[in-house]
C-alpha cells in the first residue's frame, strides 16, 4: 500500500495518494517511513502544521531514520528557524538518549542559532558514545573555529582525515587555518590534494579559487572560477567574483564584460555587486556614474530584500530615521559610539583604527566594537580590550545582527569598511543609530540612504567636490588618517652614493593601469639607468607580468630593467625592502594610500600624482600633511619632472633618509594622540 500510494504521489496525483494513507492512518499503522511519507504529503497540500507532527512521529517510531529529519532540516531551513528542529530533537532524546542523529539534528540546530558552547559539549557527549561519526567531528569542528579554539578543531579534522582523507569540509578547513596563519603553499596543498579525489565538487572549486585569489596565482584562480561557474549555472557571485580577478590583473575591459553579463542575466544577490562598485571607485572621474548606479541598485535591492523577508526581531522605534540628525546627550553623559569594522586584526585598516581606540578619552565616549569578521590573533585581542564591550557577530544572521546594533542605543555608528571584503555596511541601510558615518576603509561616496556623514580631510575631500557625495562630507583638521604601526618600523638605510638608481612602487597591481605603466615608461625613458622595482602579491603570476611588460615593450622599455618581487614573510622584512629603492612611484587613477604612509615612514621620498576623486587624491593628503605638498604632481609631464629632480639629487636624499624617517614619524600621519581628539571633538560636537 505504501508503495502504491508513493507512486501516486511521485506522478502528482495527490488525492489518490491522500486516500490510502488517510487509511493507514486511521487504522494506527505504525512506520517510520509511512509517516515521513504521509508528512511530506501534507507539506504539498500546504498542511506543514500536520506535515511536522507526521515528521514527529516518524523518529519516535525509528529515531534513526534520517530522511525525517533531512526533512525537518529543510522545514527549518525553508522557516529560518530552529525551534521545531530543535523543540523534536529535545524530545526523541528525551526518550531515546543514546539516538546518534537526535543528537546531531540538535547540534545543528544550535550551531544555527549560534549557540555555539553548548552545542559543542552536546557533540562532545555523542562522540563518547560514538568516536568515529563524522558529522559529530565536522559539528565539533565548527563550533570550535566559531569559539576560536584553533587547536581543538584542528584535532576533530586530523581525526576526520585519519578516517577519509580527502574529505571536503576537514580539507577545507585545514586549508583555511593555514591561510590564516600565512602559510599559503600548505593551504594550496591540503585542497588541491582533495580536489584530486572530489573534482567535482563545487566547494573545493570555490575554495581553491579564492586560496589561488589569496596566493597571488590570479591565473589559477580564474580558471577554477570558470569551472565552477560552469557547473553552478552562471552563479552571478562566482562571475562577480571571476570579473574582480580580472580588474585585480588590470584586465578593465575583461572585467566589465563579465560584470555586464551579470547585471543583463539578472543579479540575484546584491552581494554580487560589492567587486563592480569597488573597482568603479578606483576608476577616476568618468566612473562616478556608474558608481552611483550600481550602489543604487544595490541598496534598493536590499530595502526590497528587508521588505519582503521582514525581521524576526522588533525594531526599536525610538531611532530617528531623518537623514539628518542631531544628537545633545546630557551634561554628564558620554557619546555611545559603536565601532562597524570587518577588519579587525591584522590588516591595514586597523592600524588606522588604532589611533583612535588606543588614545581615545573614556570620559567624553562609550566605545563598543561591533566585528563582522573575527581575526583571532594578538592585535585583535589588543584592540578589543580598548572598548568597553566587543562584539562578534561574524556568524550572526542578517536580521540577528542588525537587532544586536539596536539594542546597544549608539549614539554614532562609525562604520570602517565600506564596500571591501568582510564589510557589514549593509547592516545600517536599516537606520541604527541616530548617526551613521564611514571613516577609513573606503574612498567614495556609499550613496547610502541612510549614511549621514563622510570623514576625509581638505585635501582628499575638497569642497570642490561636494557632489561626488550623498552624504555629508566632515573635512577633518589634519589628514583623515593616522598610522599606528603594531610592530616597530625598521630604521632607514641609504644605499651606497654610486648605487644604480631603483625607482619603486609596492602597490597592489590593480592600481598599474596602463596610463599608470605609460607614465612610469616615460619617466624610465628619462632616466635611461634607472631600474624599476615592482612589488606585490600578485607579480608572481606570469600572465600578469606578460601584461606589464607588454606596456612597457611598447613604450620603449627593455624587459630587464623591470624587477619584480613577490610577497615577504612578514610586514618588517616587507619594510625593510624600501630600504632598495630611492623613489617610490605614485598611481593613477588609484593613488597610495597605505604605500604612501609604507614608504615616507621609511625615508622614501614619494612623488604623487593628484587625481580627481577621493581615491585619486589620497596621495596627496598624505604628501600636503606630512610638509611634502612640493612632490604632489597634477599632470604626466609634471609627474615625470618632479621624480628626475629626485633622483638627479638622489645621493642627498640618500644621505638625509634617516633624517626625512624621523621626521616623518614625528609628523600628524602618525599622530594617533591626535586623530583620536579630531574624531573625538567630531562625535561630541554631534
């Protein structure tokens, strides 16, 4: 009978299937399967109510049969919500201890609702009774990467790869602990050891591709991007994420095509979005209206995508949702500032963020951070420790997230990464707090509704160029910016006087645009025994450096003048290597920004190049704000005539590097002290 009433059901003729099971039914019939059958009927028919209990009964007839709780998996991940999940697992355990797939159903259903502690002492009672199970190891593993406990996760998958060696999620998240701890030929190896036995799998696909993205084999991961693009049926992420390799190989025209075919075939995602208005910032003047385009686009799509999914959590309705919004806290009491970051840990943008969370007043202001990715490591643990309170919510639903940055009353919101990889930007498009601002991570307008203010400087947001911004731009009364390195700077060394001159750039090679590449051709040609020295992740990737010397080749410049260095071990050798060069080369449309503090902090003069965008104009922030405003050029043939007034003195600047160093370091660009007070009198002044 069942099998009769299951081929029915599988032609669609429901009634007839209806029939027998309702006979079954009445009659007490107990099985497991005819339960999960007769449940997933009900499902069909819109009765999910009846459908769960049928589920329900199912496990307490065989609480090991796993296709009843595949299906109350996808009953709760189709509701997003753990409670039936969890309410049916509680109970079969409650009649039936020892039930192996009880036990993971209710770990999964806490890891869903990051309940991670006790969901790991939950797995760790169902490995006692069972070692081997897999799932368990994978659960445990989880909840320990989201508790950071890396030593313990890395037990539960050796334990797993002892068992299955190419397992997927055990290799991937090996591979992952490696590249976090910067051993990218470990991480390579583990997943493509994998792939060898899984070369079908979309997972590894994607994994492999960003861990070539990461390495710096932007060729690799290309290729990887275009196979699982071909078996994800043209995801328009995978595409996105396909067209930024191309835009991080200086290939424009590439990458637009394929972020065209994305928009024509319907984006489905605004996250797809984030690369394409990324790179249009960095584009200069002729792109801002792409620029706004896409970040229109953008934003509504989430408006529409809040509106339809709505939130599982009150709003707080006290928030004033006026864009332009003034706050008076009382006489005694202190501004609540949350702190939005993706970038806390090690990486650039926290250097910055230091200056003000270590020297910031806590008389005048609450400091909280909020981190949409947690970096264990020491300068996280650093700067976590200067707030008063600090929050994860990298494993946080959308709309858990967004309640957790109501419930802390900000008075200003200072979010710090804007469009870049990790950003929870998204967060604020539902006002909250009665101030939003962006500061640091991004160099554009986020043409978001609900963003109140900017914070640049004189030089890097003039008033000339007030419309680039719907929000509204708070020029600051130093440079936007101030550098707290984490590490000591190695000390300025002038090479020999008679030293071959070695001109030099270390920025990321998406800014070598060919007017860039062009330009630095005409200064070679200027210079006729001058080497360039190009250094960056990605210059080990030989279809990159086919590009670059193709320009090069074209305009002139012989191969062998061109040197390229790979990634150092660490940020102090990194340092050091400005020690080789005697001029450090600005780009175009894309100034330096971080390479521009890198090389004044040690003695490298740095000649810039003045664009007509936020992101062309941070060179010369930091050039104006460091008394170097005399080597910010506005033109090509200005550019190429202030590098030869360097380097035909280059044997005085080489003689006064450790002097230019020390000044440098005693100016504003690493006035932390400083910064803090200017983004302090800001927030008060509110």
């Amino acid at each position: 009978m069942i099998e009769r009433a299951l081929s029915y059901q599988k032609t669609g003729c429901l009634d007839k299937a209806g029939l027998i099971y309702r006979g079954l039914f009445r009659r007490n019939f107990q099985s497991a399967r005819f339960y999960t059958n007769y449940g997933v009927l009900q499902y069909q028919n819109g009765d999910k109510t009846f459908g769960l209990q049928l589920f329900e009964r199912a496990l307490l007839c065989d609480p090991s049969y796993q296709i009843a709780w595949d299906n109350l998996q996808v009953d709760a991940d189709l509701m997003k919500s753990q409670a039936t999940l969890l309410h049916i697992s509680t109970k079969i355990l409650s009649i039936f201890p020892g039930s192996q797939q009880a036990t993971i159903a209710y770990v999964k259903g806490l890891i869903a609702n990051s309940n991670y502690e006790l969901a790991k002492t939950s797995a760790a009672k169902g490995l006692e009774c069972n070692p081997d199970d897999l799932m368990l190891r994978e659960l445990s593993a989880r909840c320990d990467l989201a508790l950071g406990d890396i030593d313990s996760a890395l037990v539960h998958l050796l334990y797993i790869l002892s068992l299955k060696p190419a397992d997927v999620f055990a290799s991937i998240g090996m591979s992952d602990i490696a590249l976090k701890s910067g051993d990218f030929e470990s991480a390579i190896s583990i997943l493509e050891a994998a792939y060898q036995d899984n070369a079908e799998n979309y997972f590894l696909m994607l994994e492999l591709a960003r861990v070539y993205q990461s390495s710096g084999s932007l060729s690799k991961s290309i290729d990887m991007y275009a196979l699982a693009l071909a078996k994800s049926e043209n995801s328009p992420i995978i595409a996105s994420n396909m067209a930024y390799c191309y835009g991080e190989m200086g290939d424009i025209t590439k990458s637009f095509e394929l972020y065209d075919r994305v928009i024509q075939q319907g984006v489905e995602s605004p996250e797809a979005l984030i690369p394409l208005i990324f790179m249009c910032s960095t584009l200069g003047e002729g792109y801002l209206d792409k620029l706004q385009e896409y970040c229109s686009l953008f934003w509504s799509m989430y408006i529409q995508n809040d509106t339809e999914c709505g939130s599982d959590g009150a709003k707080d309705t006290s928030f004033v949702e006026n864009d332009q919004v003034l706050f008076s806290p009382g006489p005694l009491a202190k501004v609540r500032v949350g702190i939005l970051t993706g970038d806390l840990g090690t990486h650039v943008v926290s250097s910055f963020l230091a200056s003000f969370l270590l020297n910031y007043s806590k008389e005048s202001l609450d400091v909280e951070i909020v981190s949409n990715q947690w970096k264990n490591d020491q300068i996280a643990d650093v700067l976590s420790q200067t707030a008063s309170k600090c929050f994860s919510i990298a494993d946080y639903s959308e709309s858990s997230a967004r309640n957790l940055l109501h419930s802390r009353k900000y008075d200003v919101i200072i979010e710090t990464s804007g469009f870049t990889s990790g950003s929870a930007i998204h967060l604020l498009a539902d006002r909250c707090a009665p101030i939003q601002c962006h500061w640091i991570g991004y160099h554009a307008s986020t043409f978001m509704p609900t963003m109140d203010y900017f914070l640049g400087d004189s030089i890097m947001t003039p008033q000339a160029h007030a419309h680039h911004f719907t929000e509204q731009v708070v020029r600051l009364n130093r440079a936007w910016l101030a550098a707290t390195p984490f590490t000591l700077i190695p000390e300025a060394t002038g090479r020999l006087l008679d030293a071959e001159v070695v001109i030099g750039s270390f920025s990321q090679i998406a800014k070598l645009t060919d007017h860039t590449l062009k330009l630095w051709s005409d200064l070679l040609m200027a210079a006729p025994h001058a080497k360039l020295l190009l250094k960056d992740r990605f210059t080990n990737d030989f279809k990159m450096r086919e590009r670059i010397l193709g320009v090069f080749k074209r305009q002139g410049v012989q191969s062998g003048r061109i040197v390229f260095l790979n990634r150092s071990k660490d940020w102090f050798e990194h340092m050091n290597v400005y020690n080789m060069i005697d001029v450090a080369l600005d780009t175009t449309p894309w100034s330096s920004a971080t390479t521009a503090f890198d090389a004044l902090s040690m003695g490298v003069p740095l000649v810039g190049y003045s664009g007509m965008t936020t992101s062309g104009l941070m060179s010369s922030s930091v050039l104006h704000h460091c008394g170097k405003a005399e080597w910010i050029a506005r033109s090509d043939r200005e550019y190429v005539e202030k590098c030869m007034t360097i380097i035909e003195d280059v044997q005085s600047f080489r003689t006064r590097k450790r002097v230019f160093q020390s000044e440098v370091l005693k100016s504003q660009l690493f006035d932390g002290q400083s910064m803090a007070e200017e983004i302090e009198r800001f927030v008060c002044r509110l």
